[in-house]
C-alpha cells in the first residue's frame, strides 16, 4: 500500500471538512424547522460553516504550494481558523451548552495529526481548547450576548468554568491518544516497509 502526500491527505481531510460542515448546517436548519433552535442560531451556524468553507478551499487554492513543501505555519493557520469556525458554531447552539459538539474537535484533531502532520496533536489541542475558551470568557464578560438556541438563563460561570475544564481534558487525552496511535501507525508503516 502506498503512503499518501500529505496534501493528499489534506484534499481528503477538506473534503471531509466540507462534508462535516454541510452536516452540521443540515442539522441545524431540521432544528430550526422543529423550532428547536432559534432564527439567528441558524445564522450564525450558516456564517460559521461559510467561513470554514471558504478557509478551507482558500487554503486549498492558494497555500497548496506552502502545504506541498512542508511548511508547518501553513497548517498552523489553517487549523486555527477552523477551530475559530468551529468554536463560532458552539456559540450559536448555546456556547458551553453545546458541548456536546466536542467530539468534533477531537475528530478534527485526530484526523490531522494521524494523516497530515503527526508533530502537532498538542498545539492542535491547545488551540482548540483556546477557542471554546474564548468564546465562553467573551460571553460571561458580556461581550458576546448569551445566545441560548432556546429562551432561557445561562448557566452559572461555576457551571460554565466546570465544562470547560472537562471540555479541556478530552481535548488533551485525545491528543494524547492521537499522538500515540500515529506512532503505532509509523512503527507499522516501517516494519511493512522492511
């Protein structure tokens, strides 16, 4: 079996981007017509899928060359305004109420580091953990309004500061777990290569 270019594996991992964001979109437009959520949740998640779309193919089209070669702040970047577009979808389902979307930083995570670039799994975390973060500190200070897809009281910060911690940890025992499966995965890789 031949072992992909890494930008290969990033073609397939923005075309799985694509497709989680169109996911995520389609959900929540069923949940806007069940008056699950509201109006401008669905906004901000449609404007939130929009950016990462056209991060991804703006990426895609104009820092290939940069992926193609190696150079790691290509990669950087674009992790980072994918997790901000990810972070934005959480605010509008409720902030650190949604964290039931969680997971898909971690997919997002292992996903990079098992078939792009292996040397990352904890900035990728750090990074992660950094947008939620500053998305629930904006709206506890006020600075962002308390966007609760239903009418309702936001939890309280103790509450809000508890998610997060444990949002943290997952991302972290993720990268952990992430980074030991793409050894695993190299050590095979070599050992077939003998």
């Amino acid at each position: 079996m031949k072992v992909q270019p890494p930008y290969a594996s990033y073609r397939r991992g923005i075309t799985l981007r694509l497709a989680t964001g169109l996911l995520i979109w389609g959900l929540s437009a069923g949940s806007y017509a069940l008056g699950l959520i509201r109006w401008v949740s669905l906004v901000g998640v449609s404007v939130s899928v929009a950016f990462i779309t056209v991060m991804a193919l703006g990426f895609l089209l104009f820092l290939g060359e940069a992926i193609r070669s190696g150079r790691p702040i290509a990669s950087i970047l674009d992790r980072l305004f994918v997790l901000v577009g990810y972070a934005a979808i959480m605010y509008f389902l409720g902030g650190v109420e949604a964290s039931y979307l969680v997971p898909v930083f971690v997919i997002f995570q292992i996903y990079y580091v098992v078939a792009t670039n292996r040397g990352l799994p904890f900035l990728t975390a750090t990074m992660s953990f950094a947008c939620i973060s500053a998305f629930v500190v904006l709206e506890c200070t006020g600075v962002l309004p308390h966007l609760d897809p239903l009418p309702g009281n936001p939890p309280p910060v103790l509450t809000q500061a508890a998610i997060l911690v444990a949002t943290g940890f997952v991302l972290y025992v993720a990268a952990f777990m992430s980074a030991g499966t793409a050894s695993l995965i190299e050590r095979g890789w070599a050992s077939l290569n003998e």
